[in-house]
C-alpha cells in the first residue's frame, strides 16, 4: 500500500500551484486554499514547513505571495516529501497496528517489501518536482 500523509498530500498540492505559476507571479495561500478546497490555516503551516527546508519562499504584504526557491526541474521529490515523512511509503503487513501478524519473526514478505519500499523512495526522491507533476497515467 503506498500511504501518503495529509500534510505530504497537500505539500505535493501547493508545490504543484506554485510550479503552474513559476516566474510568472506570486501565488497567494488564499488562492490555492480556495482553489483546492482546502484549510489556509493548515496550508500556512505547510508553508512554514516547506519555507524553512528552503523549497520555498515568501513575499510579504498585500501584493505578497509565495513561489518556489528554485525551478521546478531542481526541487526533488525527496526536499518536499521529507519535511513531513514519517513512515515508509510501503506499509509491511506485521507493522499494522490493528491486528499481530502470527509469522512477525519470521516473514520472508517483509523483506521484500523493505527492499520495494526503499527503491520506490529512492525512484520517487530523486524525480525533479517538474518530473513527477508531469507523470502522464497510463
């Protein structure tokens, strides 16, 4: 199972707003709240997040904004997803914390998935923002 968190989810959202508007304009947090209905209050602190990592930076004051730090083919994966990772993106079976798996000690299954899981981190980490955004579905 791939597990994003909501804070990792709405951080991909915001640096996808600010990457459609690169060098192009400031992008307001009421905006892209408004946009994509979601909490200003929760984008602000993301923002914060994101802004002391160095992914973005801020313009103060009524004409004020936000954009990305660098071009959307320099920012990686890995320097957003990490400000707020906490757990793998592969959740191994024995790790649910609803119920013990009986084969915990000796499961052939999870070391398959920590090996799947850290390829996929790093497949996923080293794609450029502008890389992973423009990802077509098949």
């Amino acid at each position: 199972m791939i597990k994003l968190s909501k804070r990792e989810d709405y951080a991909v959202i915001l640096v996808n707003a600010l990457m459609q508007s690169y060098k192009k304009r400031l992008v307001p947090l009421s905006e892209v709240a408004r946009d994509y209905d979601l909490s200003l209050l929760f984008l602000r602190n993301l923002a914060g997040d994101l802004r002391s990592a160095g992914v973005i930076k801020a313009v103060e004051g009524k004409n004020g904004g936000y954009f990305l730090a660098r071009g959307p083919e320099e920012i990686k994966m890995g320097d957003v997803l990490r400000v707020f990772a906490k757990e793998q993106l592969f959740m191994c079976c024995s790790k649910n914390k609803n119920r013990v798996c009986p084969k915990q000690n000796h499961c052939a299954a999870e070391n398959v998935w920590r090996k799947l899981n850290k390829e996929m981190m790093e497949k996923v980490y080293n794609l450029s923002v502008k890389e992973f955004l423009r990802q077509e579905t098949s």
